[in-house]
C-alpha cells in the first residue's frame, strides 16, 4: 500500500439488491425465473398498461421479514410504498414502486451484521431493508441480436428485489466483499435469495470516500455495474487510489456516480451531482399502507432457519470441531448440510456393524482401532471434506453443488466406513475418492470393480514378506545389525508387490516381528 493511502481512511457503505426467490413477482401473478425466451412472462400489470392495479405479493413482505429478522433489524408497525419517478426504456411506468424514508416507510430499520474486519471484528450498522420492484433488462449489442437496434425483455420486471443499505461503517476493499459474502451467506441460509452474482440475483452499488481519521465524512462517490466480488474490490481500490491522488494534488473529490469497466480496470462517470435525478418520490396510491402484524412477525422469527453463526457454535460444541473447521464447514447452508448428513449416516454404519460384530458376524477379526464415536466420526468427516473433497472439486473443475450430487453424503460416509473397517487403506480410499467424483458409483461399486478390498489376511501377508525378505538377504542382515531405518524400505517393497493394498498396520507388524529373528 501507498503511503497516500495510510494517510487517508477509505470509508464505504453498499446498496445490496437481492432477487427474492418468490414464485411470483411482486405485483402480479407472473412466475419469477431466470432466462427464458425475452417477454414470455409479462402481464398488463408488469408491463405498466394503463388502469391496471398492483397487488402486493404477502411472500414477497415475509422474505423481507425474515432478513430484517436475521440481521436484528426494527420491523415497521406500518410500511408503505413510494413511487420514484424517472424514464428508461426498460421501466414501461415512467417510475419504480419503492419505499423512501420520506414517502414510505421501509420494512425494517437499523440492524447490522458482524464482518472479520481488518483488525479484529467489525460490526456494520444497517440503515434500512426495503422492497422494491426489478426493472426490466435492456439488451444493447448482444450476440443474437441486430447491433444497430436496442431491445427491452420485460421478463425480469416486476421481479422482487430487497435492497439493504449499509451505513458509512466499512473500512476497505477487502471489508466490503467480507461484508457482502456474509449477507449472501445469509440470504442463501434464510432461503429468500440464491445469491448468485454472475447471473445478477445479488448486485450491489458501492458508495465511497475517503478522508483523514477523525475529519468528518468526505464527498462520496457512487460506482456501479460490479458483478463479482473481485470486481467490486478492484473498483473499490481504484476509486480510492484516484480520489487519493485527487486530493493529493490539492484538489476534490465531486459527488457523482461512476461505472465500473472490468475490461479497462477502471472507473468512469456516468452523472454528476448536477445531473442528478430527481425522483420527486411520493406515496403510491394505488397501493394501501402494509400492516404488519407484531404476532405474524413472530411467527416468521420462529419458522426462521438456523443462522451461520449459531450453526458454526454449534459444530463446534456438538461435534468437538475446532472453530476454523466449523466456519468453514458452515460457510454455506448445503455444505453444511452435506456434512451433518453424512456424519448421521456415518454414526448410523458404525452402531449398525458394531452391533453385526457383538452378534457374532464379523468372522476374522480384521476391524481395526475401536470407533472413535460422534466426534471421531464427525473429524473424519470433516477432515476429508474440507481437504479431499475440495481437492477433487478443483482438480475436476466442479462447482460445489456438482460435486456433491456425484459424491451424495451416504457415498462418503460409506467410503469412510470402508477405510475405518480397514477394507481399503486410506491413501487408496483418496484415488476411490476420484473415481466417485468422475463416475457417480458408490465406494463399494468401485472398490468391487477395481479389485482395490485391502489384503487383511494374515496367512497371505505373510506370504508376501516372507518373499521380500528372501529377495534382500543383504538388507535383512542389515536391519539386524542396527539398521532399523530399512523397515521403511521394506514396507515399500510389501506395498509395491501388493499394488498398495496390503493392510499397513499388519505389514508393520509382520516386519518388525520377522526382521526381529522370530
Ligand atoms: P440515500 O441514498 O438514502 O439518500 P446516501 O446517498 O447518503 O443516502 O447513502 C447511500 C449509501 O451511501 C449508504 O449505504 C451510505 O452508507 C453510504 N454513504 C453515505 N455517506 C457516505 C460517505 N461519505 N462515504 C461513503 N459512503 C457513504
Ligand atoms: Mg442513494
Ligand atoms: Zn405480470
């Protein structure tokens, strides 16, 4: 970093809209869904004819409850709806449906969420969570279309949208995509947003100035069109550099608003101050004020799912894990639950084989180590999640979500089973791992198929290191006069013959007491 940049502190607040994952949209019965063939899924309400009516959609109100609840926010007695007037093609009304402090009052005030900050933890205040209705979608220069013509699919008007506003709190680039990832891990956890920024379900404008510590707030500068994380910290370090630069030369810093260019790396002004719009915002009148119901409230705060903090707390006080393990693990709803899933399957196999061994099944009595219970099981899990399923997932360019329907929890509970009952040794367990991932097939089906089951039997074994031991007398004889560091060479040699699959425990046993001269 720049010394001009430890000279000023960068001060950000974000506008977050998120896509609410209703059947239908806001104002009219039209299925909200992503894609699909331009202007199929329109109304005259969504297409703003004249004389039609809105009717607020009571879904759309719960979901944005259910964030104001999970990020301790003050839900309004009454809420109502404001219309903010300006002209784009892809808004057929001439104005947007929203809520405005000074013309409706939003659904949830206040609030704030907790962010690893960058020293210690931060907690960002929450202005207000509001409902607002989605414009449409201009297409300008789009592969498929005719470059001299624009066109406008109405699709996506009328959609839900929720925008939560922060206040000024944020302290850098780096706070702003931590405070962003963790209100789309909250989003994706309480079910009201998918949270996917590629496909424009969670956008967000960056607002941001800079200033010397203790001075009052400087002239902010808005930035717009960010559709990742990376690129919202990337325009955010530019801005700041260039309003940095900016003041360093003895000059100011405009009020404007600026869009991002990924290609360019760079922001560039799309309106000034002077330019500005007036929304001259007033009360729709064609919607009633909402009352919300203290008891309805309350019984969207009990249905509310378990947040990520509590989940985490929680993995680590029932199964033992350690923090990081924990956050990790809990760091979306599906991978947390793919690990409970499995951990329950996992505790399930181990009561069931544990209870075919005291009836006497199990002949042979290969099992090994004695089950390490709830907490050994959910490690095990745990430690193959977070190191050999993520490595797969990379290795084959998966997503997360591809992964786990080839690889479903009882797959991997089994294939833990199969290494913790000693079938298959785990270095092996990593390459049966691989092959579930690429083919879909279940541990047994692969280890079957590919001949992998562990050699466990004594009698062979030993056959095995008898030959060994036969084909290096010389080492033999140096092992014994004090060269023990040749057991490792040994193994190898055993490991090799048998393809990798003779049991290591057993051989290591087999060895030391061969090579002792019994
Ligand atoms: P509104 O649009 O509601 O009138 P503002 O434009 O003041 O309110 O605030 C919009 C966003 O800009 C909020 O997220 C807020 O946190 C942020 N913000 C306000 N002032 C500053 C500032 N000086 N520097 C950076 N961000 C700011
Ligand atoms: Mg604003
Ligand atoms: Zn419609």
């Amino acid at each position: 970093m720049s010394d001009a940049a430890i000279k000023y502190e960068s001060v950000i607040g974000l506008e977050v809209h998120a896509q609410l994952l209703t059947n239908s949209k806001i104002f009219c019965g039209c299925p909200v869904a992503f894609g699909g063939e331009p202007n199929t899924r329109v109304c005259p309400i969504c297409l703003g004819m004249p004389g039609v009516l809105p009717v607020l959609n009571r879904r759309a109100v719960e979901y944005t409850i259910r964030m104001a609840l999970a990020v301790d926010g003050r839900v309004a007695e009454t809420s109502a709806f404001a219309r903010k007037n300006y002209f784009y093609p892809d808004l057929p009304k001439g104005y947007q449906i929203s809520q405005y402090d000074r013309a409706g009052e939003p659904i949830s005030l206040a609030g704030g969420i907790e962010i690893e900050g960058e020293d210690g933890p931060r907690f960002v205040r929450l202005r207000r969570i509001h409902l607002e209705e989605e414009a449409g979608k201009s297409i300008h220069n789009e592969p498929g279309y005719d470059p001299d013509l624009s066109y406008i699919d109405f699709n996506r008007t009328g959609v839900p949208l929720m925008e939560i506003v922060s206040e000024p709190d944020i302290r850098s680039p780096r706070e702003a995509s931590a405070y962003l990832a963790r209100l789309r891990q909250i989003l994706q956890y309480i079910g009201v947003c998918d949270g996917n920024m590629e496909e424009g379900s969670l956008r967000c404008d960056a607002n941001v100035s800079i200033r010397k510590p203790g001075d009052p707030l400087g002239e902010l500068v808005e930035i717009k069109n960010m559709n990742s994380m990376r690129s919202m910290e990337r325009a955010l370090e530019f801005e700041i550099d260039r309003q940095t630069e900016l003041l360093d030369d003895g000059g100011t810093v405009v009020r404007q608003t600026r869009l991002w260019n990924e290609e360019k790396r760079k922001t560039f002004p799309m309106r000034s101050k002077e330019e500005a719009h007036d929304y001259r915002y007033f009360p729709d009148p064609d919607l009633v004020t909402v009352e919300i119901a203290r008891s309805w409230v309350d019984e969207i705060g009990e249905d509310l799912p378990e947040l990520p903090d509590a989940r985490m707390q929680r993995f680590v006080d029932e199964y033992g894990l350690p923090q990081d393990m924990a956050r990790k693990l809990t760091e979306n709803r599906t991978r947390a639950d793919y690990f409970e899933a499995c951990v329950s399957k996992a505790v399930g196999d181990t009561a069931r084989s544990a209870a075919g061994e005291a009836a006497g099944e199990a002949a042979g009595g290969t099992s090994s180590e004695a089950p390490g219970g709830v907490a050994g099981d959910a490690r095990t899990v745990s430690n193959w999640m977070l190191s050999e399923l993520l490595r797969v997932q990379h290795e084959n360019h998966m997503d997360q979500g591809t992964l786990e329907a080839r690889i479903p929890p009882d797959h991997l509970a089994q294939l833990l089973g199969q290494i913790k009952e000693g079938k298959i040794s785990g270095k092996i367990g990593k390459d049966v791992l691989d092959t579930m991932a690429e083919t879909g097939k279940s541990p047994a089906q692969v280890i079957e198929e590919q001949g992998l089951v562990q050699i466990s039997d004594t009698g062979e074994l030993e056959g095995v290191v008898d030959g060994i031991l036969a084909e290096h007398p010389g080492d033999v004889a140096e092992y014994r006069a004090g060269k023990t560091k040749l057991l490792g060479f040994f193994m190898g040699q055993v490991m090799r013959a048998t393809q990798g699959k003779a049991n290591p425990k057993m051989v290591n046993e087999l060895l030391q007491k061969k090579l002792a001269g019994h």
